[in-house]
C-alpha cells in the first residue's frame, strides 16, 4: 500500500523518497578516520545533507525532530483530503506526498539501524522507526483519505467508461484519451489536472493504492474489521517467534557425538566446534572426552559444515534428522502462522491465502503458479536422474572412512551437498586451471566497482564514478558513494552508496536499501514545507540506493577486499536492483524502481548475474593484484562447470521451496473452518520434497528415510513471502529470456541494454508487469493459464541442457 510499504524491510521491497538532491559534481575531502573528528556536524541544521545524504540529519537527536516534521508535514496534507477539498488528480499528489514525507525518514531509520556503527544512533533509528510505523498504522485506517481516494478512483473509472462509450467500443483507451484531448480534457492524450479521467500513471497508483487499502480492511464492517485485526496481529506474533526460535540455540538444540564421526570438517572449524562443543555440557553432566565425543550445536552454520564436509553418510543423516526434527516449537508456530494467515484472507474473500497473495502480481492466481512450478520439474526429471547418478558415483570409498567402502545406495538429504562438493573438487582438480579460491586474485573491491562503471558506460549509456562524500554524509569510516549520470549528456541520474565490508552489528547479508526515490516534482504544489526541496529548478528528485554486503574477513575494508568469484555475482544481483531504482523515471515515487510486483521486481538482478559469468563482461571487472591481467577464460569455464554442473538439483530445490510455501498457503477453509495442523503441514512438505528429488518415484525405503526429518521448521522464508516465494522462479524463467534475446549475442554491444532500460527500468511499478515482459521479449514470453500468467520457460531449459551437454 501507499503507506503500508513502508511497514515493509528492505532489499528490493523497501523504498523511500526523501526529497533531498545531492549535488553529484561535489568533490569534497572525504571525512577523517574516526578519531580525528566526529563523522556528523552538530544537530538541527536543515541547510545540508547529512547521513545517508537525509537533509538535517546529523546527530542521533536529529531523527526524533525530523519524524516529528514528517508527521506534522503528513498532517498538514491530510487534513485537506479529508474534508474534501482536494479533487481528482490533485488527491492522488497529495497521497503520493504524504508517503514520500513520511518514508524519507522512516526508511532511512531502517538503513540506519542496519548499518550505523555507532549504538546512539542505532537506538534512535529504531526509536524513530517505532513512531513512524505507528503513524502509518494510524493513516492506513485512515477512512477520510480511503474515501478522498475511493471517489477519486471511480470518477476515473466512470470517465473512462464515458470515453469507451463515446467510442463505441471499437477503440482502445489510449485512442479514447486521445479524443479527450479535443474535448477540453487535455492535449496529446493527456486530461488536464482538473479532469475526473486521470493519465495512466496516476490511474494505477489510485489503483494500487485503494486494493492496498481494501487488503487492510478499511472498507469492511466493524466486526469484520475487528477479526482481520486480530488475526493480522497474530501473523505478526507468530512470524517473529518463529523467527527468535530459528536464532535461539537452546530451541536449535544439540546432539553427541563421537568426534571420530566428524572427520572430513575442515580443521580450523572442527578445532572450534569441539571446544564450544566440550564447553556446552551444564555443570554436572560428563562429556565424555575420554570417548571422543563432542556436543554439537544444531545452528545453521554448524548444520551446512557437517551437511558439506563430515564424510560418514550415517553421521550425516544423525545430525540432519536431528537438526530438522525441530525446532519443536516452530510446530505449532508454523501452523498458527499460516492459520492466521489464512483467516485474513477468509475475512477479505478469498479462498486462501495463496490466493490473495497472487491476485495483484503478474502470476494473478495460484493455479497459474502451479502449473509453472509443476511444467518446471516435469522438464528437468531427466536432468535431475543423471546428476544424482552421477554424485552417487561420490560416495567415500573404505580408505576414506576407515572401513569398507559404502555401498551403492540413493543419495538422500542428508547426502546432496557432501557428494556435489566432491564431485565439484573432483572436477577442479580434473583441469589445468586454477581452484576457484585463485579467482578472489582477480576481483578486488574496487576494481570491480570500476569495472561495473565501464560496463554500464557500454551496454547501458549510464556512467558511475566513485564520488566523495559530504561532510556528514557516511555513516561509517568505510562507506563508499557512486555518482551514476548519463554518459550522453553528463546529466545526473542518482546516487549508489556502498557498504561492503563486515563489521558488529551490522545487516548480515546482501540487501539493497532504497535510500530515495525519483519522482518528478515539474508539477507537483511545491508550497508545503520541505515537501518542495527537489533542487534548484530541479524537475526530478534524484533517487538514492545502499549496497549493504559483507565481503570479505571481519576487520577488512572497501580498498582491501578482494572477492571471490560467488561475491562478485551477488554483487552483480544487487547492482541489478541498484540500476532498476536509479533508471526509473517515474511521475510518482509510489511506483518508482523496484515498487513494483514482487513476482517481477526480481528480474532485473538475476539478469545482471549473467554478466559475472560472460567472459568479455568478466574481462572488465576483473584485474589480478599482481599482473593486472583480466581473469583467463579458462579460470571461468572452470567456475562455470562448478555452478553447472548440478543445476538441474539446485533448481529443483528451489521448485520444492516455492511449491511447499505456495500449497501450505493454499489450504483455505472448509464450512468456515480452518484446518491447518502441522500434521497437514508436513503432509504437503514431504509430498512435495518426494516429487522433487525423487523423480522415479523412489522406494518406500527412501520416502521412510526422512519421514522424520521436518525441514519447513527451519524454512525462514515463510515468514517474508507467505505464498511469494515463487517470484524467484518466476525471475529466473523471465530473466533466461531477457539474456538470451538481448545480450547473449553481444553482452557488451554498445546500447544492448538500452531495451531493458526503455521496457523495463524506467516505467517501475507504472505499468502492469506482463505488459513490461511481453513490450521487451514479445506476445509469447507469457502465457496465459489458469486465470493467471505463467513465463515460458524453453530459454532457461536450453541453458539446462547446453551445461549438460558439457557434464554428461
């Protein structure tokens, strides 16, 4: 929703739109190292940028005054709304402006207590957060700006029946806009602001907006609002436990064993987890040393080391069963979680959950979903058969385990990762390349960035120059900002902050931040408070994105990280989502960038990953810290033979998480009743992982095998998509396509991204999204199906079968 947006965290999701142009052409000193003097200036001056480029943020105390001016800035607007002075086009600026006033501070407070450095400024963001999101709460059950929008949206709508109707039905809306411009409701298409029919932009943020509101329950009764309500509150409640269990080792729990049963963890990490291991008995309890045995946390970074490396099958399949048995609280977590879930979608009329969350995607139901996950897996059934034979052909032989060889038998769970690592190795060792642990020599942190700059200059007209911050501007010693302008004409395009290397308390993973959002301000009331700050003149604001990653050892920095070859193709996804929110050129920033459907806003950054693997794309990027020679193409083909090499199962997983979230929020109600257990949770996970990895149906010795295990008890995901997590299927078809037309001909010809620019970045979340895919790849990129949309999937199959005509 327009408000409800900014409730969401960030990666490609989150948005913001402060309206603080950074002026790109100043070249000032960079800040001193902490210790010399303070990083911010004092507090209360609104005249510069300060942190994160928030104009008057420069101390801690700064974000309490600035929530407050949103607020009152938010109000001042509202107010008109509600007694109905504001009419037509002027309602839906008046909502865009209220979101863009309260997100430029409440997300920057959600960049903030990711990655500040300092713990005053992180317990004010949070503060900060807190009060804002109450506000949000307050203005999504805002009736006077539902029904200010409400009456907007079907004047619009009446109108533009009027219009179909003047024209008989044979013309198209556009051709019936264009004759409104006859008749004094505006020129070359377009109403005048006054006029009840609003442009095509407009008219899909009053739609989102309203759905979005409508999705909350504002336009149903009292009780039902009051049931919605509580069951949204216990999805929130039942989402962070489920959450705290899967961080809480005493939920993850433990088990013994003997340490020679751990043999193959490398050295350095057993060393480690049998002293934390040892020392993890309670006072009393006997560890057993003098047996070799060792407590072993069942956390998620020890559960992938014993996955990857412990050689022993039957050790294996202990800790896995052992691991996936629980947590046991997240049992009933997980069942009143999608219960909830589903009783929010009963209350708003729909069937399911599934349901409602696909209705305003491309995808648009769950069937749809269904039948491409389904076609997925049924294509690459022949693929998968090959790659488990071939990684049976892994098991360790008698010398390795101290005993007789293991016998022949199906790989399970519990085996996947150990055998596809050895298979890998054994491949690398196979040719006359180097290991991928020599590519990090290729790929230093700023090489790469520099490298990323003459790529985008070539394929996508665009220039990024690393730029120094303003005084006051970086929120950490390390922190990097890129100037991104239009190579043509030098006119400024927006700003890429870097945060890359790991550090306390800081985001864990990868994530894109939006800091601001474009919008054009040429026609906008400029005359309420800083609402009107776009620049001097300026008819656009000038978005503003964060690149949050954690490459390289703890202590490193921007100019000493180099990267390996995975990093440098996480960095390229992010970078895809940083170019689809500095592209866009959107009226409103309500659907600028990455504001877009969430079964579509991961394309443009499984495209980017592409160019990390194509081999004149990767002679840009990549330098080696001694010769400064591009990396070979064979180091790369060596690298591409570990990421294909079990493509087909690695995609199968994916099938196999999408398709659990997808149908365990698919149950719905039955005469009213919601019967969702775990029993009936579990039931649909383990059908699902059964079609998933054992193709030929398996024998019952295999189904019996993990009948045990419960791994939807550790699947994190179901707390952020809830019924979306398909999108990244969804992606990845889309994207092979996108590839395949566009750039695998000529990755690096000049202009070749300049399609996906015009169909893709600029428009945001302004068109409908099968619109956007079918403008850039043709009528038959999408099909329809089942009341819905599904991507046609024969380009990312071809890529399946060219990497297994190489392996098998």
């Amino acid at each position: 929703a327009m408000l409800r947006r900014a409730a969401r965290l960030c990666a490609a999701r989150g948005w913001v739109s402060g309206r603080w142009r950074v002026d790109p052409s100043g070249r000032i000193a960079r800040t001193s190292r902490s210790g010399s003097r303070p990083l911010h200036a004092r507090a209360g001056d609104d005249s510069r940028p300060g942190v994160y480029g928030l104009r008057g943020l420069h101390a801690p105390e700064d974000f309490a005054r600035l929530a407050s001016a949103a607020t009152a800035t938010s109000e001042s607007i509202a107010r008109d709304l509600r007694a109905g002075v504001r009419k037509g086009v002027d309602v839906i600026d008046d909502l865009d402006d209220i979101s863009d006033a309260v997100c430029s501070v409440v997300d920057v407070a959600e960049l903030c207590r990711n990655t500040h450095q300092d713990p005053r400024w992180v317990r004010a963001a949070e503060n900060a957060y807190v009060e804002l999101q109450a506000y949000v709460h307050a203005l999504n059950a805002d009736r006077g700006l539902y029904l200010a929008l409400k009456t907007t949206h079907e004047k619009h709508l009446n109108a533009v029946e009027e219009s179909r109707r003047r024209a008989n039905g044979f013309r198209s809306r556009a051709e019936a806009e264009a004759s409104n411009a006859t008749n004094g409701t505006g020129t070359q298409g377009v109403p005048t602001r006054k006029s009840d029919l609003l442009s095509a932009e407009a008219a899909r943020v009053a739609l989102t907006l309203r759905r979005d509101f409508e999705r909350g329950g504002i336009h149903l009764d009292e009780n039902k609002r009051h049931i919605l309500e509580r069951a949204s509150g216990d999805v929130i409640r039942h989402g962070m436990a489920f959450q705290r269990n899967l961080v809480d080792p005493k939920k993850l729990g433990s088990l013994d064993v003997e340490k020679s049963e751990l043999r193959g963890l490398p050295p350095n990490f057993a060393a480690r987890l049998f002293k934390s291991g040892a020392s993890s008995y309670a006072a009393g309890e006997t560890p057993g040393l003098k047996n070799g045995n060792v407590r072993v946390p069942l956390d998620q970074r020890t559960l992938g080391a014993c996955m990857r490396w412990v050689e022993s099958s039957v050790t294996r399949e202990k800790v896995y069963k052992a691991a996936y048995g629980g947590p046991e609280a997240n049992r009933e977590t997980l069942s009143n979680l999608i219960r909830a879930r589903s009783e929010v979608a009963r209350v708003l009329g729909f069937d399911s959950h599934a349901s409602y969350a696909t209705a305003p995607l491309m995808a648009k139901t769950p069937e749809a979903v269904r039948l491409t996950l389904n076609a997925a897996r049924d294509a690459t059934n022949a693929r998968l058969v090959r790659e488990l034979e071939h990684m049976a052909k892994f098991f360790p032989s008698g010398k390795e385990t101290g005993g007789k060889k293991e016998a022949q038998k199906p790989v399970r769970s519990w085996d996947r990762a150990f055998l596809a690592g050895r298979a890998r190795d054994a491949a690398s060792s196979s040719s006359s390349s180097s290991s991928s642990s020599s590519a990090s020599n290729y790929f230093s942190m700023r090489g790469v960035v520099l490298g990323v700059s003459r790529l985008a200059e070539r394929v996508f007209g665009v220039t990024l120059t690393l730029t120094s911050m303003l005084p006051g501007e970086a929120w950490c010693d390390d922190a990097r900002k890129v100037s991104v302008t239009d190579t043509a004409t030098g006119e400024p395009l927006g700003v890429v902050y870097l945060d890359v290397a790991p550090r306390p308390g800081k985001f864990p993973h990868a994530a894109h931040f939006v800091v601001r959002c474009s919008r054009s301000v040429s026609k906008k009331n400029t005359n309420v408070g800083p609402r009107g700050d776009g620049g001097d003149g300026a008819e656009r604001t000038l978005p503003s994105v964060a690149l949050v990653c954690n490459f390289g050892s703890p202590g490193g920095s921007f100019d000493s990280t180099h990267l390996t070859h995975s990093e440098v193709e996480t960095f390229m996804h992010e970078l895809g989502h940083a170019m689809h929110s500095v592209l866009s050129r959107t009226e409103y920033q309500h659907l600028s960038g990455t504001r877009c459907a969430a079964d579509l806003v991961e394309v443009p950054s499984h495209v980017f990953e592409y160019f990390a693997w194509d081999p004149d794309a990767v002679k840009l990027l990549s330098a080696h810290r001694v010769t400064g020679d591009p990396m070979p193409n064979e180091l790369l083909r060596n690298l591409k033979t570990h990421k294909d090499l079990f493509a087909a199962t690695d995609l199968r997983q994916q099938l196999v998480f999408a398709s659990v979230d997808l149908e365990t929020h698919a149950m719905g109600n039955d005469d009213g009743e919601i019967k969702i257990t775990h029993e009936s949770i579990r039931d649909i996970a383990s059908q699902l992982s059964e079609e998933g990895f054992f193709p030929n149906g398996g024998g019952s010795e295999e189904k019996n095998a993990e009948l045990d295990c419960a791994w939807e008890l550790r699947f994190g995901h179901v707390v952020g998509y809830a019924s979306t997590y398909y999108s990244y299927v969804y992606a990845r078809l889309i994207a092979a396509s996108i590839w395949e037309k566009h750039f695998a001909n000529g990755a690096l010809e000049p202009g070749a991204g300049r399609r996906l620019t015009e169909c893709l970045f600029k428009f945001g979340g302004a068109v409908a999204p099968e619109t956007l895919v079918r403008d850039l790849l043709g009528p038959t990129s999408l099909v329809d199906v089942a009341g819905g949309i599904a991507p046609d999937n024969a380009a990312a199959l071809r890529e399946l079968e060219n990497g297994e005509r190489v392996f098998f």
